[in-house]
C-alpha cells in the first residue's frame, strides 16, 4: 500500500480496518475515529483519489492503494495546501476532531466539482459531521478555496506526512 | 485613526486567525488516543443491557483464559480500590437524597449501560472480545422512565433512598405577591413543556490514559476531559492516592459541550487499575458507549405561568419543574437546574417570581450539564410562554417583548430572584435583529401567503434572551452550596530572551484560548501573539485552575490572564525606572518600550527589562529577580450575555416538513477579543440549539432502553440541513471585570431552540396548533396539524 507517496508492507489481521492500519501501525494519528457506523467522517481519507471513511474499508481492501491522509495534504516545507489555508483564514475549525476528515472529504469534492454552489457544498459534505462550527465557517472556506482554484492544487508531494511523528514506536503499542 | 477603523492585526478586537489551527489542520494535534504509550493494556467494562436489575453474581473466570487478558474484575472485586464513591459536588440541599455511586455497580444496575465488570488486555480489541466471556445474573427490575412515574414513586430507583425524589428547591421571595399577581391579573398563561434528553455528541469521544511514572510515585492521567484540575482532586479522593501525586493532563480535546466536565468511571477505574497491575492503563469509549454512559442534557418537564395586566405587562412568573437526574448523581447533576432557576423570566421586569424544582431519580444515564445548563431551558420556556402571551393580549410577538423589556437606564439591575444584572440594552438588540431579517416584508409575505391558501406556511419565531454566566463570585457559589469556587488563576511570565509564558487554569477544547490569551498578552506588552505562549490542561504546570465551562473562560480566565499581565508591567517599570533613573510615575510605555515622559531618548524596551531581571545585577533595592506575576481572580459578580435571535421556518402542510431558511443572530457578549471566535461560538452554538427544536433527542423506550445510541439515529445535523447564518452583535461592556467582556461559549444554544419553536408555531398557528413538543419532526408536526383540525371540526 502506498500512503502519502511512501510504500509499506505489513501482514495484517483480516479484521484490521484501514483507520486502525493508518493510525496503529503506520502511527498516522490525524485520522480520527468518530463512531462505529459511518456516519460522521472523521476518518476520511483518499483511496486512488476518491474521498472514503476508513472506519469501512479492511486494511486488506486497500491492498496496492494509493492512500492520502491529512498528513500527506501539506507540502513537503509544511506549507499548507490551499483547502487548509481556507479553513485556517475563515475560522472553520474548533476542536479540530472532525477537521482532517472534513478537509479530505473538501478535497475529493473540489477535484470532482472545482466550482460548487453553496448548496453542492452542503449536500456534498452532508458524510462528514461537525459538532462545533455549524458548518457557517466551513461552507464559507470550501466557498473560497474553490474560487482560489484549489480543486486543482497539487497534494503535497507525498513527503510531508509519511513520517510519523511521535508514532513511530506507536505500531502495535499505541492501542 | 477614525473610530471606525479595524484594530491593527493581532491586537485586542481584530479578527486574528488562530495560532492553534495549523497543527490541528495537518494532524499534528494530539488527541488522547493518538499518544503512544509502549506497554499499556486496554480497559473495556462490560456494561448492563437491563435499565434496572440486581446483579446476583458475575463470573469473570472465562474471561481471564481468553487471549491477551491479563486481569477482570467485577464491581464487587474493586470495592478495595475506592477511598470513596464517585463525586457529586453541588448538594444544593442539605437533605439532597445522593446514592453511592460507584466506577463500577455492585448488587444493582441503574441503567443500561451502568458498567457491571472490566477487563484489562494487551490490545483493545482482545479486551473487548472478553467482554463475551463474561457472565453476569441479572434479577431484571421494573425500569423508571416517564419522570411523572418516577415522582409517583410506585417503583423506586434506588431502594435504599425510600424515595425517587433527590431534592425540592424552591426560590420563591415573596410567595403572596405572586399570589396577589394572579388574583389581580387580566390576562394568564399557563404552558407545559418538554425539555427532551439530549446527548452532548461531542466528536471526539471520551478517553482516558493513565501512566504510572518510573520515578517518585507520580500517576499521570490523560484524559480527554474539559476539567483537568477538578479531576486531579477528585481522581485523588475516590483512589486514595494523594492529590500531589496525580497529575492530570487535558491534551487535544475533541469539543465537550459540558460532557466532559465530570469525573467518569473509566477514569477512575483506568487510574485504579493502573496502580493495581503497576502498567499504563487506556481506555477508548465507543460512540455507543459515549450516548450510554456519558451524561446527556436537559431532561425536564416544565410548567410555567405568566400573569400580565391588560396590556400584556408581566406580573408574575411561576415556575414547576420537574427534572430527570438519571440514575445516578454526577459532578454537577442536582445543580443544572438551578442554573436557570433564577432566569425564568428572561429579560422582562417581573415584580413577582417563583421558581421551584422536584429532581428525581430515573434507571436512565444521568443527565448534567450541556451546553447551556440550565439556561437554555429557562429561556426555551420564558420565550414560547411570551408568545403565547402575545397571542393572548392579540399584539405582535415584538410588540410583546419591547412592552416587557427590562429598561436600559435601570441597569445594573437588582432582579426579583435575587440576581444583578450587570449591564444590557435589549430593545438595540431587538431591532437590529428585526432589521436584518427583514421582519416587517416577511410578516407581509405571511399575510400574502395566509389569505392565498398556500400550503407551505411562513413562521417567523423571536428569541430575546438573558443568561448568567462567567461563573462564577464564589460567595454566590456559596450560598448555592456548590462544593467550590469560581474564581480563576492566570501566571505570565517574561522569559530572558524575552518570549512570555502565559499558564492558565482554563482548559480549551475548541474555543482558542491560546489565540485570545495570547492576544490578551500582547496587546497589553506591545509584542506579538505569536511570541506569547499559551500553557494550559496540565496541572503539573497550572497547579490551579477551575477549568472551562459556563462560558467562564474569558471573563474569569481571560481577566485572571490580563491582570498578571498588568502585574508584570508594573514590575517592569518599576525595574525600567530604576535603571533610567525617573521616577515611575514619569514613565510612560508604549510600542513595547519604556520612555521617559518627554525625553523619549531615555528608554529601555520590555525585551532588555526581561534580561536585567533575570540577571539581577541592578534591581531596585527590595526587588525580586525574575518577571513573573501570578493572579487568582474571583469575580464579583456574573456576567450577563444577551441578545435576541430570529428564525424563520416554511413548514410544509401536507408533509410536516419543515425547513430552516434563514437565521439572524445578535448577540452582545461586551466587548469581544476576537470577533472571529466569538462568531464561531455563536455559530455553532446555534447548530445545536436548532438540533434540539428540529430534530434530536435520546429516544428510550418504556423498558429504559436508548433507542438513539448511534450517530446513525441520533440525528446531529449536517451541513445540508442547516443555513448559512446572519450574524452581528451590539456592545455592552460589562463593568464587572476590566475588559468589560461577558461570554459567548452557550448563548447561541440558549438563544436559537425557543426562536426556532416560535417560527414552528408561529407557522401553524393558522392551522389552529398553538403548541409542539421537541423535536418537531415532520411526524409530530402532522400529528398537531390533524389534532388541531379535529379540535375544531
């Protein structure tokens, strides 16, 4: 499987979902886990380019994907990608618990659609659930970062976020 | 500079975006389940599917033969671990009934999801798998869930108590005013309403890890908890390990909206078993779990009165409550309800008030504070009331309103419960707010609408409300037999190289102190916010602090923080006067320097101050090295937000469906920091409020089972059910601390689930419906409609 540009190879339990893969063994931890039924999108991430919650997908599914998580959008520098910029310039996180999937979810959205209206923003984040921002702030940055055409911005090389940090002795003994 | 312009970037007032975002953003953020911790074993309790039912044994020995398991435990094989049960700090009487409450139940289970037995494992996942191999015997007990059923006391929750009832709090100063109100009024009203069990849903869910550290005996516990301070003296009393050697840590929390202002089980148990088995222990709730087992909101029955003379003028306002505690008393759960107590009459004069409350005990989760607490239900049951009022005296629900308002110039106002208003100016909310709706064409286009037949109705719903928050001057707290103080600690430090620490006893999780602090900081030291850092959710490093909820934060910390900041300063120059040989009262500071007063060549920058303090060669005599300040702040007085917000609802006849198509908020929370994050608050705080009138509730059915325990029914709504806001604000400072800021963190929850009702009834009420229980879905909205249309046939 290769995630944010770099190539991995684990033997894993069939059971192990690609949430519990990112997070446990590679010691990617921006992808959270929300809830047990798909219903709030925090785990989002790109599978071949197309936005899917990882809480439903085995780890085995994704075998010889090409995964991006949160951590794979920034360039190699740290310079954030145009949709994190737009959430950071209008105020579109709060907790930040629902923020990787939600901008994931906006960058697989953009790529499909690169000039949605407002309501093709509601209705295509309607997957991911925020508890805090009612959603005002983050309609308005998905708005702005369509009109700064990050629909077609590049994802960040694939270098920035392939190294764990902190989680690199996480594999196994994080959970 | 014209009045009108900005604030230069990054000062108190401009719209800085926040310094905490970009680790957030990129999924540098460390949340609790995100930290690796080599060796620790998982927790997973096995938790009670009955409602009510006494335990007669558990057996765990199949359990401890299951793969990866290193121990399991009963409730009754932990009773050794506990000091004492489970803390309830507010016995708000002192004949308030409170059951032991303990981590884990040991004869009875109280409601599913009452946890009965835990096991401890290598991994989460085989912890859980042994959760099957337990077996429990249960003696099912007939469950208690309407809450009038529980206050019959036909079958009792907990035995021992005799009763269902934990208490009767009455506020009533002067009760034959309120009678002589009545007697003599020309017009009264007289509602019951549902205030329907939320369940907080913050998206993080709650976790816990607790390390045992290699050296000096030190317990750290992470936990993802709104309260790390509260916690660490709590954590400390029901183990029995000394306070000084536990040391809570809130990392990255995923939002809390009053859920995780508790002491929880799991903490407690993962703490316990951490000095039982001598390894990290961690615990990670599922979503299931965190809809079962932890608190949930509001959950009360309401009965309120109005008396009013012939012009619609309030005389009196009288009020039952009766309110559903759950099955056990939590941190807080017999107070939530006072918390509105004192606010039932809104913003109107009232010359007479009583207000009184019978909490009783239920076999459902406990309820505490949610986002709100307390006001939010006081404001839902004043606000439907004054509508209906208005339907009575037959003038415009504005109309109503600005009739009752209490008046601009009598502020600070003493109100008939016994509270100080400190500062308000509804009618300039009220207007604006109606101006920016556009109140006077919508009123015509439901006129047009009406007389033409159609069946897509308009509602238009007012919302003017007052709450108290900052909590809190804890005298007041006091006389509420609150078990602790309200006040706030704050140290800012100027380091050598001249960045500046700031430790706070707040605990964020979502509202950006580290932005407000910092700005705060260098607004008053002339430096940048992003050479301020902000410490905070550590009690190693902030060993006080009262933590963060009841929008309390800014006015209590946030002064706590600018007053050392002022602290500092006053060293500084007293250092820098020195060093210039003037006097003090000769310096003047500004742009990050210290000058003498008309000879600006004399002066010395903060940034070598900070240096020749931390030298201490040349100080004035009797003068400390080091520029530090630290301030505990109480505050004398609440402060009081307010504001008054418009909803406006097409509902359709046929469907029941109703739709929210535009929303206008004014809000006056004082002066504001940053207008950015004070948007925000409001903005989500609506969300919410507008959830609980349209479409969430904790659904039980008659044998206590949670019906809504996932996120797939229970509806937290998405972006595509919810409009783009209209937002704005007046300004009141508040005079009870220096900045005159007030809160923002709950008042758009407090403000938006009445305007939203009243534009549901408002809608209908050609159609006869004059009142709905929440959430309106399109079901219960058909069902007023056909009962209104038999009504009349």
């Amino acid at each position: 499987m290769t995630v944010n540009g770099k190539t991995y190879e684990h033997e894993v339990e069939p059971r192990l979902l690609l949430v519990y893969y990112l997070r446990e063994v590679l010691g990617l931890t921006g992808t959270n886990v929300g809830c047990d039924t798909t219903s709030c999108g925090a785990c989002t991430v790109l599978l071949n380019g197309e936005s899917v919650k990882s809480c439903t997908v085995l780890a085995v599914q994704a075998d010889g994907a090409d995964i991006t998580t949160i951590e794979g959008l920034a360039g190699p520098d740290g310079k954030l990608h145009p949709i994190q910029e737009a959430f950071r310039e209008h105020h579109a996180l709060q907790c930040g618990y629902c923020t990787p999937g939600m901008v994931m979810a906006v960058t697989s959205l953009l790529r499909e659609n690169p000039h949605p209206s407002e309501d093709q923003v509601r209705f295509g984040l309607e997957g991911n659930l925020c508890r805090c921002t009612g959603y005002h702030n983050i309609v308005k940055a998905v708005l702005a970062a369509a009109a700064a055409g990050a629909g077609s911005a590049p994802i960040g090389a694939g270098t920035a976020g392939a190294v764990p940090t902190g989680g690199a002795v996480a594999g196994g003994g994080a959970r | 500079m014209s009045a009108t312009q900005a604030p230069a970037a990054g000062t108190v007032g401009s719209r800085l975006t926040r310094l905490e975002d970009p680790a957030l953003l990129t999924g540098e953020g460390r949340y609790v389940d995100d930290l690796a911790v080599p060796g620790a074993l998982h927790l997973a309790v096995l938790r009670s599917p009955y409602a009510h039912a006494r335990i007669r044994s558990v057996d765990t020995s199949a359990a401890l033969s299951q793969p990866g398991v290193v121990a399991a435990f009963s409730g009754a094989d932990l009773q050794q671990e506990w000091a004492s049960p489970m803390p309830c700090a507010w016995p708000v009487t002192p004949d308030m009934k409170n059951p032991p409450h303990y981590p884990l139940a040991v004869d009875t289970a109280c409601y599913v999801g009452d946890g009965v037995a835990a096991v401890v494992a290598e991994t989460a996942e085989q912890a859980q798998d042994a959760l099957a191999s337990i077996t429990v015997d249960y003696e099912e007990l007939p469950a208690v869930v309407d809450l009038e059923d529980a206050a019959s006391d036909r079958v009792l929750v907990h035995e021992s108590l005799g009763t269902n009832t934990s208490y009767v709090w009455e506020l009533n100063p002067d009760p034959e005013a309120v009678e002589r109100a009545f007697a003599g009024a020309a017009h009264t009203v007289s509602e019951r309403y549902v205030q329907q069990r939320l369940i907080p849903s913050a998206m993080e869910t709650r976790g816990v890890c607790v390390v045992p550290q290699p050296y000096g005996g030190e317990y750290t516990l992470y936990s993802a908890t709104q309260i790390p301070h509260i916690l660490k003296i709590m954590a400390g009393l029901t183990t029995g390990i000394p306070e000084s050697k536990v040391r809570v840590v809130a990392p990255e929390v995923g939002g809390g909206f009053g859920s995780k202002l508790n002491v929880y089980a799991e903490e407690l148990l993962c703490l316990a078993l951490a000095r039982r088995l001598r390894r990290p222990v961690r615990w990670r709730e599922e979503r299931t779990e965190n809809a079962q087992a932890t608190i949930q909101g509001r959950g009360q029955v309401q009965r309120i009165e109005l008396a009013a003379d012939s012009e619609g003028k309030l005389m009196a306002v009288r009020v039952k409550l009766l309110a559903d505690m759950g099955a056990y008393l939590q941190l807080v759960t017999p107070g939530i309800p006072l918390l509105g107590g004192f606010l039932y009459h809104g913003v109107y004069h009232t010359p007479a008030y009583s207000f009184s409350c019978q909490s009783v005990f239920t076999t459902k989760t406990p309820t505490d504070a949610y986002r709100g607490a307390g006001r939010p239900e006081a404001t839902y049951a004043i606000e439907r009331a004054m509508d209906a009022l208005a339907r009575k005296v037959g003038v415009d629900p504005a109309e109503i309103r600005r009739r009752n308002f209490i008046p601009t110039e009598s502020f600070p106002y003493g109100s008939t419960p016994g509270l100080v208003f400190d500062s308000g100016n509804y009618p300039a909310a009220l207007d604006k707010a109606l101006q920016l709706v556009g109140y006077e064409e919508l009123r015509a286009e439901q006129a047009r609408r009406r007389s033409a037949g159609e069946t897509k109705h308009l509602g238009i719903g007012i919302s003017s409300y007052v709450e108290m928050c900052g909590l809190a001057p804890s005298r007041v707290l006091a006389s509420l037999n609150y078990s602790a103080g309200g006040w706030e600690a704050a140290t800012v430090r100027i380091l050598p190289t001249s960045k500046v620490q700031v430790v706070t006893g707040t605990s964020p999780h979502g509202q950006g102190h580290v932005t407000s602090w910092s700005m705060i900081v260098a607004d008053k030291l002339g430096i940048s916010p992003e050479d301020v850092e902000v410490i905070h959710g550590d009690t190693a490093s902030s060993p006080h602090g009262m933590d963060t909820y009841g929008s309390r934060s800014l006015s209590v910390g946030g002064t706590a923080v600018y007053l050392a900041t002022e602290r500092v300063l006053d060293k500084a120059k007293r250092i820098a006067a020195h060093q210039l040989e003037a006097a003090e009262e000769d310096l003047e500071f500004s742009g990050g320097a210290f000058s003498v007063r008309g000879s600006p060549e004399r002066s010395m920058p903060l940034a070598t101050v900070a240096f020749e303090a931390f030298t201490a060669h040349n100080l004035p005599e009797g003068t400390e090295p080091t520029l530090e300040a630290s301030v505990t702040w109480d505050p004398p007085n609440f402060t009081f937000p307010f504001g008054t917000h418009v909803a406006v609802v097409e509902v359709e006849e046929e469907t029941g469906r109703i739709e929210l198509v535009k929303y206008v908020a004014v809000d006056d929370c004082g002066n504001q920091v940053n207008p950015l994050l004070v948007e925000g608050q409001v903005h989500g705080g609506i969300a919410q409020g507008v959830a609980q009138a349209l479409w969430e509730e904790a659904v039980y059915d008659k044998d206590g089972n949670l019906l809504s325990a996932t996120l797939a029914d229970y509806l937290v709504p998405a972006a595509s059910e919810l409009p783009s806001y209209v937002t704005d604000s007046t300004v009141t400072p508040s005079p009870t601390n220096p900045m005159g800021v007030k809160g923002v963190g709950e008042a758009g929850t407090i403000a938006s689930t009445p305007a939203v009702m009243n534009a549901v009834v408002d809608a209908l009420s050609p159609l006869g419906v004059t009142d709905l229980d929440m959430p309106a879905s399109p079901m219960r909205v058909w069902e007023a409609i056909s009962r209104a249309r038999q009504g009349r046939n």
